[in-house]
C-alpha cells in the first residue's frame, strides 16, 4: 500500500475548492438580487443545497486528481489526463462568471456544454490510469448534467 501524500493530496483539493471560491466571488451578490428574480424550474433545489454539493464535489475532484498526480508524471496519459482536468477546471469557474457574473443563461448553457464534455473525457483518462479516480468524478458529471438541465431550463424560462 503506498503512502498518502498528505501534503499533496489537500494541495490538490484546495485547488479544487479555489473553483468554487473564484465563482463565488460572482454568485455570491447575484442569489439575493438577479437569481432571485429569474423564474426558476420545479425542479430547481433549494439555494442551501448548492455550497455544500460544491464543496463536496470539489473535494472529490481533488481526491481524483491526487491519485492522477501519484502514479508519476513519466506514466503515459497521466500528463494529458492532468491537462484535461485542468482545462475542465478552468472552465468550471468560467461557468460562474457567465452565468452569474455576466448574468447570460444562454451563454451559460454553451460554456455548461463544454464544461460536460471535458469532464468526461477527464474522467474516460483519469479511469485509464485508475479506476478510483474515473469513479471520483462520476458524482461532478452527474451533478453537472443535472445542472446543464437546470441552466437550459432558466435559459427558456427567462428569454
């Protein structure tokens, strides 16, 4: 059994959780004012459920990405699988800014979009080099396809 990094395995997550933290600095003054005012789906949870859905999904993301990282970057995929989890990253707090920050469901949508298809060709890689971390991510992509729903669904509700 190898030894936890522990070190490197919060560096990793904290990474994460800098997602979440950079998207809240454009959600944060949006829930109370312009979210609160858009017509909203049945199926949208309530505002509570979010933060720590985010925050645990951001660990698990974190988690996922210190398994990548220790099996050595001189493994081959690791390198590029590592590249497209970080390209998903950005994009994941490039979502925030657009939905929220910019206040545009529709371009939302389309950054939502790719956002789903980078996290599942990381998870395809991550999988490939361990089936621990592919099965980490399975929570964010379902969570995100739910969320892709949600923001189409705002998207139609408030042409």
């Amino acid at each position: 059994m190898q030894k936890v990094n522990w070190a490197k395995l919060v560096g990793c997550v904290l990474l994460c959780q800098m997602a979440g933290v950079i998207g809240s600095f454009f959600t944060m003054d949006a829930i109370p004012g312009w979210y609160a005012g858009l017509e909203k789906p049945d199926l949208a949870p309530p505002n509570w459920v979010f933060a720590p859905v985010w925050i645990s999904l951001y660990a698990l993301m974190g988690v996922a990405l210190y398994i990548v990282w220790e099996e050595g970057l001189e493994k081959k995929g690791v390198k590029g699988a590592l590249l497209v989890f970080g390209a998903q990253l950005v994009v994941n707090a490039a979502w925030s800014i657009v939905f929220f920050g910019m206040q545009s469901p529709m371009a939302a949508f389309f950054v939502i979009i790719l956002l789903w298809a980078l996290i599942i060709e990381a998870l395809r890689e991550f999988y490939g080099i361990s089936r621990w971390a592919g099965l980490a991510l399975v929570p964010y992509l379902l969570w995100v396809s739910f969320a892709a729903l949600l923001n189409f669904a705002i998207w139609m509700l408030n042409p």
